[in-house]
C-alpha cells in the first residue's frame, strides 16, 4: 500500500501554493468564455458538474492531479475498498478498522473487492428482502392482523441523518400506503410531537443503533416501548431493530426482527447498510432501496478513474483542497436547488465535519495545513431570500456547490411568464453560479458586487433512488479522498467523546449517583442554569 505522506511534504502542495499567487480571476470581464464553459465540464452516472466557476486553469488542474498522484489518493480510495485498516493512527490506540461501506453497494459485482463483508451485506439483504415481503403479504401484522403502514426510525447520528434525508428526498416514490418518520433528539417534545402524529397500532418501530447504548437512542425506545404499552399493544410485534453484532441491542428476543451492521462500516457512512435499508425498503420498497445502491456503486467505480477530469469525486475532492488549503476559504455551502434535499446538507455536514475535522495526522502528529472545512447549506431558492447576501457582499468568501436537475420529481408544473416552475428554479441556480463568479460594478459602493467567487453546478436529470445513491457516494468518496490528501484519519470520531463523559457526570449528579464538590464547575452550572 501506499506510504501515507504529510500533505506539507507534497511537492505538488508548493507547485500549487505558487499558482494561488495568481488565481484565475472570474471577476474579468471575459472569464466564462463558452470554450471555457464547454471544457470545464465532467461528468457521471446522469450528473454533470459544471466547475467553469472556479478559480482554475490547466496549470491548476495539472498540480491538482500531480497531488492526487504524488498523496497516491486512488491507491488509498482502492485498498479502503479492499479492506485495508483505514480507521487508524500510527503508534497510537485507535479504532483500528477496515472501512468498507462500499462493500454494502458492491453487490452488483461478478468479484466484489471485499468478498466477505460484500457476502455479509448480501445476507443482510436477503433477510430484508424476505422481511419485507412478510410485511407486503400480511404475514408481519399486528395483533389485529392488520398491516403496517409507518415505518418510526428511532436513531441518532450516523443512525438518522443519512436515512433521514434519503427518505426526505425520496418521498415521491414511497409506497402507497407507507410512509416513515423518525425520532433522533433526546429532546422528548420532539418524540412527543412525532409519537402523536401515527398510528402506532400500524406503526412499526425501528431502532437503530450500532453500538447499541447511545443514550439518546436507549431512552427513546424505552419512551416508543412505555407509548405502545400504553396503547395496549405488544411491543414484540411492534419493534425492530438494527445493531452491530453483540451490541447490548442484539437481542432477537426483544425484536420482532432484527438487521445487523458491521464494525467496519462507520456511522456517518451507513445509509447504504441496514441503517438505512430498513427504512427506506419499509417506505420505498426493496427494488426502489437496491437502485439506490446500484446509483451509489456506479458513482464507487467512476471514482477510480485516474483523470481527475474524468473523476468527479476526485475533481470535487481536489477543487475543495485547492480552495481551502490554497485559497484559505474556511467554509463551503452546499445548496440544493430541489426541496427535496432539505437534510442533504445537514447530512454532509455530519458526513464531512466528523469525518475531516481533525487535527491528528495519521502519523500521530498535530497537522500544519487546514483539514476539513465548515460545512452547511440550505435550500435554494429559499436561500437567496435569506443568507446569499453574505455570499455575494460578505467579508467571508464562501465557495457554493450547487446541486440541481432538469426534470421536477412530480412532474407537475405551472407556466408563468412563459417558463415552469422548474426552469425557475434551475435559471435561479445558475443565475446564483454566475453572480458570484462575475459580480457587478457600480458607483454605489454598496450596490458593488465584487465577484471572483468560487462555485460549481452539479446538474442531474431527475432526483430518483438511483440518482440519490449516486449523489451520497459522490460525496461520501470526495470526503474520504479529501482526508487522505490531508493524511487525516477521516474514520474515528473521538472529538465527540468529552461532551459525553461531561453529560454523564451531569447526569449523574442530577440522579444523585455522582458525587461532584460543590466548587465543581459542573456544580455551579446546574445551579446557575436552574436545573438543581
Ligand atoms: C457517526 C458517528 C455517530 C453515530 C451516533 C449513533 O459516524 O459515529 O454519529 O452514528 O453516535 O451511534 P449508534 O449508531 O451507535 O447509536
């Protein structure tokens, strides 16, 4: 396998910072010229991304896949497929794990890179399949015997954002008569607004959970069971679950059925496995979950593509580097022009921040470059009414990835002033592309836009299961080819742990099981904030 190298000891690294010097400037007047427009296009799987709008020329595309080359980015991306031990830092205790989320995805291989854990997914898949068909026929009933209409997830994290916001973007194919909701907060308004909204005599309720103790997760299948006991049903024909393999939660008794994830696949990284499967099977229906996966396994092999030009994963991953580490942009936007990918962002946000937010090398020591940068985004054109004007007039350059498609999921339209709705919506986000990189001149200096700001277009056809899957492997390899340019373990997690180990002292002071000296800050808060 390849060494893992420093990003600061990349000699493309010091070609690159001497090309930032002069950047291409979008703000000229003859910067998107149409040959440029035409060029600087890539494309995958039904997506093309449009990335004229960025700070490049040729010589900056040559560094960036010198770069790619020299950090030996695919090597990694293919030995993580194979099942290399990624999840780890050298001479120091870590998680020591293989990353293998592409295996759930590689089902559709005549030799699947990581034969085992692929064999592992495919046994998953057939016991959904077969659930799922218990559920169709009736077989799965409730003590009524009648069938399931609502699917409740009961996760957090890695168990809830990525599912969630493929069940959000996907809605338009559910099932008739199906659908999902879920509970993730620990927040019990949120359980209480969610549980008072179903019909929980024809609700099954799915616990996922990989480790199988997250205090949120616990304690709100403990509020699901008390809620259907309350309702007179039996919580053993009600509750699912889906855990890692002796997890407290793996306890077939205690579920009507149950789904296993494996430790190599991480939670962020875990939408393609049973956590979301589940779900998305109960809602979408199991062909709709499988050409999700065949989406995400495309956009797995088009990232192996040595080109970067050709790769857009790997482009995408290397226009975020040039723009963080060599243009010192601290925050991106990801801005979906499609309702529908309301929690995308939100998503990504988990996705890319868990993931690169690190200050670790892989070799164990703090990094001199920038690592992952912040991550969010909305909505558009709802955002133009709201934050864009920091991105066009703001102190801060934000680079934005526009996400967007030519065809409307419901096909239902109106035409107004001689264009659809959905024309609207996709001139807006090329309008918004454009605006940021050419800006606008004016006497007024607050009527001045001064342009130069980065942002790319990716565009696809129409939002469907396949093209969402394709969508999260795009970006679920871009993050991860980001991370081993930065020679960051993008797989651990540790940042979130001290939260934890606080709240529990807490806890435990409020429960009256932990003894805390009075002059301890934890103390003095609860007392400050009224809460002993
Ligand atoms: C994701 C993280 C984290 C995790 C949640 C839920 O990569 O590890 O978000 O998914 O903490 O964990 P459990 O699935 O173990 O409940």
């Amino acid at each position: 396998m390849t060494t893992w190298k420093d990003f600061a000891d990349l000699k493309a690294a010091r070609k690159l910072e001497e090309l930032a010097r002069s950047p291409y400037n979008l703000a000229r007047p003859d910067s998107l010229p149409p040959e440029r427009i035409a060029e600087y296009k890539a494309s995958a799987c039904g997506f093309d991304l449009l990335y004229a709008a960025q700070r490049i020329n040729d010589s900056v595309l040559a560094a960036l896949q010198e770069l790619a080359d020299e950090a030996g980015l695919l090597e990694q991306y293919e030995a993580m497929r194979r099942g290399a031990v990624m999840n780890r830092i050298v001479g120091h205790a870590s998680e020591e794990r293989q990353v293998l989320h592409t295996a759930c995805r590689d089902v559709f291989s005549d030799a699947p890179l990581a034969p085992e854990a692929t064999a592992q997914a495919e046994e998953q898949l057939a016991r959904l399949k077969s659930f799922l068909a218990d559920v169709d026929s009736g077989a799965v009933c409730n003590e009524q015997g009648e069938t399931f209409t609502t699917m409740l997830q009961v996760g957090i994290g890695g168990s809830d954002l990525g599912p969630r916001a493929l069940y959000l973007a996907l809605e338009k194919y559910r099932l008739p008569g199906r659908k999902a909701a879920f509970i993730a907060n620990v927040d019990p308004d949120d359980a209480a607004a969610v549980l008072a909204g179903l019909d929980l005599s024809r609700t099954l309720i799915n616990v996922v959970s990989k480790s199988g103790s997250t205090l949120e997760t616990r304690t709100n299948e403990e509020l699901a069971r008390a809620a259907l006991a309350e309702a007179g049903l039996n919580p053993a024909r009600h509750l699912v679950a889906v855990t890692g393999a002796g997890s407290p939660m793996d306890d077939p008794a205690k579920y009507l059925a149950s789904f296993h994830m494996h430790d190599y696949i991480g939670g962020r990284y875990s939408a393609t496995s049973m956590v979301g499967g589940v779900t998305l099977g109960f809602a979408l229906g199991y062909d709709a979950f499988i050409e999700l996966l065949r989406g995400a396994h495309e956009m797995d092999k088009a990232a192996e593509e040595q080109d970067i030009r050709s790769n857009l994963p790997l482009l995408m991953a290397l226009l975020g580097i040039w723009n963080r580490n060599f243009l010192g942009c601290n925050t991106v936007a990801v801005l979906p022009y499609s309702q529908a990918l309301l929690r995308f962002p939100a998503h990504l946000q988990q996705c890319d921040m868990e993931s690169n937010g690190k200050q670790v090398s892989r070799l164990g020591s703090p990094v001199t470059w920038k690592t992952g940068p912040i991550v969010w985004g909305e909505p558009g054109t709802n955002g133009q009414h709201a934050f864009y004007q920091l991105l066009h007039q703001g102190a801060e350059i934000v680079p934005a990835e526009f996400i967007g498609f030519r065809r409307s999921q419901h096909g239902r339209d109106i035409t107004v002033n001689g264009t659809t709705s959905q024309q609207k919506l996709v001139a807006n986000m090329l309008a918004q592309s454009l605006a940021m990189a050419q800006g606008r001149e004016h006497d007024n200096p607050n009527k001045c836009f001064s342009g130069n700001r980065p942002s790319s277009v990716l565009i696809g056809e129409q939002l469907t299961p396949y093209a969402m899957g394709a969508l999260l492997a795009l970006y679920e390899n871009r993050i991860a080819l980001q991370g081993f340019c930065w020679n960051i373990n993008s797989f651990d997690q540790e940042g979130v742990q001290l939260g934890k180990v606080l709240a529990d002292r807490l806890l435990g002071a409020m429960a009256g099981v932990q003894e805390l000296s009075p002059d301890a800050p934890e103390s003095s808060l609860l007392k400050a904030a009224g809460m002993v």
